[in-house]
C-alpha cells in the first residue's frame, strides 16, 4: 500500500477545508461590507479567535460547533464548506495528480468557493473572482498551448446571450444576469469546444435541481446560478 499517496490526499483534503473557510469567510465579509483583513472573531462576544480555534473541520468538530469563550453556537456553514471544498481539492488530486494541471485547479479553487458562496449568500458575483477564473484558465491555455480552447468561449457567450435575450422577450423577465454570463463565458476557456455540449447539459441539469431546492426552500422563482455553471465546469473537465 502506497502510504505516501493517502498522506498526500490528506493535506490536499486539509488544506482544501482551508479554502472552503477562507472562501465563505470571504462571501461574508464582502455581505457585510466589512474589511477582508479582519482578524476572525466570535459573533456573539466579538473575541478573536486564536490558530487553535481556526483548525479547518477539526476545530469545529472538537469544540462541538462552540465558541470556547461563550459557547455560542457557530454557524455549521464553515463546516458544510469545508467539506465540500475538501471534497473537490482531492478530486482534483484523484483527476490530475500532482501535475501543472492540479496546481492551476487547486488555485482556481479559491475563486470557485468565494463565487459560489457569494451567490448563494448575496446573490452577487464578484467581478475579482470571475476575472480571476479568467486569468487562471488563460494561464492554463498559454502553459499547455491549447489556444483552440479561446474558442470556446467566442462561442458560448453569443449563444447564451441570444437564449438570454430570447427567454426575456417572451417571458418578460431576465433569465440571467450580467455576472452569470461573464461567469460562463470566462468558464469555457477551461473548455475544449467539443466539451461545451456537456458543458451545457450540465449546466441545465444542475439548474435544474438547485431551482428545485431553492424554491422548496425559499418559495423563490430567482435563485443562484454559479453553482450551477461552475459545477458544470469543473464536473465536464473531470469526467
């Protein structure tokens, strides 16, 4: 049994938890409007919060989802991102291994949290983040020479935009947003044009259901849909 490889998965998966705090921390500052420099501290009695408090999915766990100082209850929504940023960091390992691609993934991961939590939280993109997809798949497409992949994006954007324009002059109403399409045409330069097909259909099967739970949820029409087109993204490179 290889030891070494599990070992490795681990402190992929840990330092994955790290970017799915980092990342909600982030969507909920940029929420309150408050400095993204802030020290972390307890909502309830407002003291810092020391390393031993800030150990991703560990200090939750030990500390019984508490503050040590109040034992007010913290939100599980650290944990839940946690999760599932640990979840993809090592499916990205699992993918690629420890290869130029993995390196660019495991960064695009901090924009891929930040995105999809903001969305969820705000219902805003931010624009730092899409660009920052952007560049990383730009950069991606400059060290591996697969210049066919701009193409990608020439073509998705037109056509979403015209579906978009379509959808709103018979039904009266936006389908989607300026930063979602931004979003999905940054997103397809991670594409090969022969991927976009998939590209779509995930995009569509993952709308779907999170505007199924959405409205279950919050009796709302308009929901977020990053997580859609980011999970369609990263789900068409992986399969």
């Amino acid at each position: 049994m290889n030891y070494s490889y599990f070992i490795l998965l681990f402190l992929i998966g840990f330092w994955g938890a790290s970017i799915g705090s980092f990342a909600l921390c982030t969507a909920q500052r940029l929420e309150e409007g408050a400095s993204l420099f802030k020290r972390s501290q307890c909502e309830a009695c407002e003291k810092p919060l020391g390393p031993l408090q800030l150990i991703p999915l560990f200090s939750y766990l030990f500390q019984k989802g508490k503050c040590v100082y109040c034992e007010s209850p913290f939100s599980p929504n650290y944990l839940y991102a946690e999760l599932f940023l640990t979840i993809f960091a090592m499916l990205g390992f699992w993918k690629w291994g420890l290869s130029l691609d993995f390196i660019i993934y495991f960064i695009f991961l901090h924009f891929f949290g930040i995105i999809i939590f903001s969305d969820l939280l705000i219902k805003k993109i931010p624009m730092f983040a899409s660009l920052g997809v952007g560049v990383l798949g730009l950069l991606k497409i400059s060290l591996t020479g697969t210049y066919s992949y701009v193409l990608s994006s020439v073509i998705a954007v037109p056509v979403v935009w015209v579906i978009q324009r379509a959808i709103t002059k018979f039904k009266h109403q936006k389908s989607l947003g300026e930063g979602d399409l931004l979003l999905i045409g940054v997103c397809a330069i991670w594409l090969a044009p022969k991927e976009l097909p998939y590209f779509a259909m995930g995009i569509g099967g993952l709308g779907l259901i999170m505007a199924f739970i959405w409205h279950k949820k919050f009796k709302e029409a308009r929901f977020p849909f990053a997580p859609a087109i980011l999970l369609g993204m990263v789900l068409t490179k992986m399969i």
